[in-house]
C-alpha cells in the first residue's frame, strides 16, 4: 500500500490485513514479540468499526500495528476519528467478506493492481449482462456500475474478472464511458483478469458515478454459470445472460458466502422468447450471487 490512505480507521485496517495474509493469531503473535497483548476480539472489532482504539495502550498497539504491517508511521494514526462515548459502538458491526476469500488470485496481480483499500465505494447498483456465443461459450460482458463515495479522494476502480479456466488469449475491454481504461493484467495461468478504471473526476465523500465497460473474450469452454462477487452489500444488481441459439435445459438461482463454501440453490428461473435470462436482487448481502444451468 502506498500513501496517501483514504477512508476511516476501520478500512485501511481492514485492507492492510487482508493484504498482509496474516491472520488475526499471527498478527497477535507479532504484537507480542514486540511486548504488546492485544485479544483477538479487539482487533476483529478495529477492522470491523465496531470500536476504535482509545487508551494509550491501544494507541501504543496501533503503532506497532502499523510496523507488524509495514505501514508507513502514522497510516493507521491518522486514520482515528473522534473518540466515542465511552461503553457505547461507534455503529453498527460491519457486513462484510474478506476479499481474499472471493478473490484468492488477486495476489497473481502485479502490486501496483491489487485493489485499493476495500470500502472506498459502495454500489448502488450492479448490472451485468453476459453474452453467450452459439456454442455456450463466453463472448462478451458488458458492466454499469453506479458507486458513491464513502471517502474523498477516490479516482479510480479497479475491475477484475476470474475465468473458470486458463485463458489461451487475453480478453480485451472495449467501450469504457464515464471513465479512461488505465492499466490492463491478465494472468492467463489463473485466469485473472484485471482492469483499472480512472475515473473523470475525483470524487468527495458522497459523490456517485456511473461508468459502463464491456470484456471480449477469446473462445473459451463453454460455460455452465455465470456470478459476480461481492465483498460488501450492495442495493441492487441485475444479472443477464444472452444465450445464442441453443438454450438450456434448466436455470436456477444460486449463493455462496465464499468459493469454497457450499452452494445454495435458489428459486428457478425462465428464459424469454429472446433467449435472455434475468435475475434482479435487492438489498444483497456479501459473498456470490449468480445463475446456473443444465444444457
């Protein structure tokens, strides 16, 4: 991570740990090699915003929080708002996943690729919309994001897409609007495909944007379902998929809280006379939503 570090204490914790790879034993090992006892529960709450550190022995911890992370000093400091009253949450706990779980090749990126801190956005809406070939194979994904800001200073969004299977040649991204294509990393090996997106304007605390983009994927396998990922709630999202001539047998809805986690089957789904399939959600929590089908 490279300065500066937008947004509360809470989320640059949060994304300095997810980066790091430590879990919360190894970090409470590190603090007591350098004399700090920190439970376990105290720092889950620092991450999650449930508390923030207030004693002089906590704020001694972050200090070495921030060296245990290779923070430069002052980045997690910096980060503290106004003390709370005492006895009393700073809000609600937050509903959230860890990004590693959803996104475990994100670590095959280049540094300067992997994500800002997580939190930096929330959506108001997610629509995607999957292009199918005639041989059910993957074409092209078209993507409008709507996010308002929860920090200021936010002016990009980093976009990845992870392909079931090793790519034989890259995907490209095409017709990007309301926004400038930045950098662009594909591990062909994983499958991980990774777009930054600057966006035309630096937004405030509050701001929204809106920005479409569409990946052209060279032939694939064919595919059996299509999700998107989701580290945070979000309020709305729409997932399509056009099939070319030959459509499915069954469709049906289905959610993970993590990639490794079991699947659950939600309610059927129809296909319309256009071959287009449509699941809309509201108010979706964390983990992986999407559609699966039997040819």
């Amino acid at each position: 991570m490279t300065p500066p570090f937008p947004g509360p204490f809470a989320i640059t914790l949060d994304a300095a740990i997810d980066e790091s790879g430590l879990s919360l034993e190894r970090l409470q090992h590190h603090l007591a090699t350098r004399g700090v006892r920190l439970s376990r529960s105290a720092l889950s709450y620092w991450r999650r915003g449930r508390s923030q550190p207030e004693r002089e022995t906590s704020l001694h911890a972050v200090t070495q929080l921030e060296l245990v992370l290779g923070l430069p000093p002052g980045a997690l400091i910096s980060q503290l708002g106004p003390r709370a009253p005492r006895g009393r949450w700073l809000g609600p706990p937050a509903s959230r996943i860890e990004r590693r779980r959803l996104w475990p090749d994100l670590r095959t990126l280049p540094e300067d690729l992997r994500p800002p801190p997580d939190g930096q956005l929330s959506f108001w809406s997610v629509h995607d919309r999957m292009v199918l070939d005639e041989f059910g194979r993957e074409q092209s994904l078209h993507v409008r994001l709507v996010a308002e800001a929860q920090t200021d200073g936010v002016d990009r969004l980093m976009t990845y897409y992870q392909a079931d299977n090793p790519l034989g040649e890259e995907p490209v991204y095409r017709d990007v609007r309301c926004a400038r294509l930045g950098r662009v990393h594909v591990d062909t090996g994983s499958g991980m495909v990774a777009g930054e997106m600057l966006l035309d304007r630096t937004l405030a605390v509050g701001e929204v944007t809106a920005l479409d983009y569409e990946i052209r994927f060279p032939p694939g396998a064919r595919l059996d379902h299509y999700h998107r990922r989701f580290t945070r709630p979000a309020a709305e999202y729409l997932c399509q998929v056009q099939f070319g001539p030959r459509v499915p047998k069954r469709v049906r809805a289905y959610e993970q809280r993590a990639l490794s986690g079991p699947q659950r089957k939600g309610t059927p789904l129809s296909i319309g006379s256009t071959r287009m399939l449509t699941l809309a959600m509201r108010d979706l929590g964390p983990g992986i939503q999407g559609a699966c089908w039997d040819w």
